[in-house]
C-alpha cells in the first residue's frame, strides 16, 4: 500500500508587535511630514515679514509695485526675459556700476593701452557721460572728418554691446574745437556746425549696427565750439570729441 503524504502545515501569521500594554503598535505614516513643511515656510514667511517691516520705503514700494503688475512693473524696470536686451535700469545709485562694467570691457580692447588717455567718463545731472576726446592726428576720427579711425570703431562696437542691454535712453553729441573748420563761414559752407552734427550721427549709425537699439537713440546733438572741455584753450584737440551720455530713467 501507499502511503499518503500529509501536506505541510502553512507557516503561522506573524505576531504584531505589541506595546507593554499589550495592544498592537500603531502604524505611522508621512502626515508629520506635511505639518512640517507648513511649519518651515510659515516660518519663512515670517521672516521676509520681519524684513519688510525693516527694510526702506523704496525697497517696499519696488515689492508693492511688482505683486501687484509683475509684466508691468519688469518692464518698466527694464528687467524683461532672458535675451530680451533689456537690463536693470541705470539710476544715480547704479551709474559707478555700469562705468566699471565699462571699464572692464574696455580693458578687453587690444588698443585699450593706447587710447586710455583719452576716454573720460563722468556722472551728471543728466547720466553717465562718456567723451572720446581727438588727439591733434585724429584719435577716434579722421582729422578733418566724419568717417571713425579702427579704433574709433572698435570703441563705438564695445560701448553698444554694454549700453545694448541697458533701457536707458542714449543722447549723442558732437564738439570741435574754436579753430575755424577749412575757413568756412558760418552762413556758408560746411564747417565746425555740420562736422559736429555728422560726427554724431557716424557714431549713432555705428552703435545702432552693433548693439543699441533703434528707439534708444533719443538725440544727436551738434554744439560745434559752443562747449568747450578746456575753456583756456579753444584750440586744444580736445575740445574736439563725441560724448556718448547714457540718461538716467
């Protein structure tokens, strides 16, 4: 005969852990995680709060304006999207900043060494001034002329690629000297007023090709020997220059 074969027993359930009381212990699950995180950013709400309440009456009014237009207000600080060729707007506060940011893409030129002298910047009433100022041959200008030297453009190219990403409006101005330009009159002929005016608009078209954009050129302005740099000499070649000024918004 064959014998039958019992069939395992399965093994028992496993015993729930049980307290010294003797009840089961209770499952946790992840609800401490949630009321933790509301814990951390109340906190951290509080202290952006602390910090409101102590910070200047401009810095409040720059939170208020944004909650309450962000598109608006971005742009009207000229703080748009990536790419946008808009940058933070220059104010009184910000114009050091953006002659050493100047100043630092300068120093890339090769030439740098050799026209340092003759690039003067000054913060005015009006904005941040930057005067190219001619040596007696023609530094950034052909002598005699409304067409830019190499360096002339190499300088224009590398303040349209800074001023570019700035919203502030750019005015352009053109001086010569008190000598009289070929012997023309004043009432006739081309002379220091239309030297001065065409010098400007070479340096807009030169800056619009490489980085300024088109409304940001609001004036081109022609003073001819009206305002000279060095009074005591109107015969100084640097009395002959282009001053680009960036304008405060």
């Amino acid at each position: 005969m064959s014998q039958l074969k019992t069939a395992e027993a399965p093994p028992p359930p496993p015993i729930a852990p049980r307290s010294r009381s003797g009840s089961p212990r209770p499952h946790r699950g992840g609800a401490w995680k949630v009321a933790y995180a509301d814990f951390v950013t109340a906190l951290m709400a509080l202290f952006i709060v602390m910090w409101m309440m102590s910070s200047t009456a401009k810095v409040k009014a720059s939170i208020s304006g944004y909650f309450r237009d962000p598109r608006g207000f971005t742009h009207k600080l000229g703080a748009g999207p990536a790419g946008a060729g808009e940058g933070l707007a220059m104010h009184s506060q910000t114009a050091g900043d953006l002659e050493r940011q100047i100043e630092l893409a300068l120093h890339q030129m090769p030439e740098f060494g050799k026209i340092r002298g003759n690039i003067q910047m000054s913060v005015t009433g009006e904005g941040l001034r930057i005067d190219m100022l001619e040596t007696e041959q023609g530094m950034f200008f052909i002598s005699g002329s409304a067409s830019p030297t190499e360096a002339g453009v190499h300088l224009l190219r590398v303040l349209a690629g800074e001023l570019g990403k700035m919203p502030n409006a750019i005015a352009i101005e053109g001086h010569t000297d008190a000598r009289p330009f070929r012997r023309a009159d004043p009432n006739s002929g081309y002379g220091n007023w239309e030297l001065a005016v065409d010098r400007g608009n070479a340096a807009r078209r030169l800056l619009h090709s490489s980085g300024v954009r088109p409304g940001q050129v609001v004036e081109v302005r022609g003073y001819a020997d009206q305002k000279l740099l060095n009074p005591d000499d109107p015969n100084d070649p640097k009395n002959r220059r282009v001053s680009v000024v960036v304008k405060f918004q």
